[in-house]
C-alpha cells in the first residue's frame, strides 16, 4: 500500500522540519506518495488589481512558491524519493485541506512554531487550523 502524504512547505525551517519527518516515514520502509504544497496568501485586491495586471500576480505567486519550495525539493531528490510540488493561492489551512481531500491524501504533515500563550493567542496558529478544519489525520512537527 503507498501512502500518500501531502506536506506543506512556507520555506521556513519548520517546514523542512517536517519534510525531514516524511522523509523518515520513506527512509523506513513506508512507500510513500510525497506532495509538496505551498500557499501563497493572496494580494489580490481591487486595490493592486487596478496597477498590477493579472498575469504579474500570477508570476508573483509561482516564483514566490518555487523559491519556498527550492531548498526541499533539492533535498528530497537528494533522498531519491520522488515528489509533486504544487503552488496554490488562498487561505492557508483550507487551501491545505482542500489539497488534502483533493489529492486523497492519507496524511499531512505540516511544522510548527510551537508558540505558546500570548504569542499564540496574537499570531494564530496554521497547524491549529489544519487540524480543526481536518478529516484526515495530521502530523505536527516541531523543533525540539
């Protein structure tokens, strides 16, 4: 049975993070389906569409995720695990989910700040979000 895993990718460390813990998952014997997503937040205002045409956004958006998912991608084909990245715009948990269901996706792995409190409380939380609005299991990594 491939297990299909779909891991979100921003570009911080906490995503490679959790790239690394899919790439466990391969290296121990699971076959694994890896897909990569990254989610541009949208600039797409009435404001920026009256002085930026559509076709610039849209340049914007992919060499935004391909830089997010450079460094990953080099890393996985590094393992010999094969991938799907996939760049996408919108809210950042459901577009995740969204994927998710859409790809059939067994698993998503995502990291985390690991913020607590007050910090939390004021700058959200995706992972929180993810798993909320969820119907599939999700892997939280963190840096330890």
């Amino acid at each position: 049975m491939t297990f299909r895993i779909l891991v979100a990718v921003d570009g911080s460390v906490y995503s490679i993070a959790a790239v690394d813990h899919a790439l466990k998952l391969g290296a121990s014997g699971c076959s694994i389906d890896l897909h990569l997503l990254n989610v541009q937040m949208p600039l797409d205002s009435s404001h920026i569409r009256r002085f930026i045409p559509r076709d610039s956004l849209d340049d914007h958006y992919r060499d935004a995720g391909n830089q997010a998912l450079e460094s990953v991608v080099a890393r996985i084909e590094q393992s010999g695990l094969p991938c799907t990245s996939h760049i996408a715009v919108g809210h950042i948990a459901q577009t995740i989910n969204h994927y998710a269901s859409e790809l059939g996706a067994d698993l998503i792995v995502i990291g985390t700040h690991g913020r607590t409190g007050l910090r939390k409380a004021v700058m959200g939380s995706v992972a929180l979000e993810v798993i909320q609005q969820a119907t599939l299991p999700v892997t939280v990594v963190k840096l330890g």
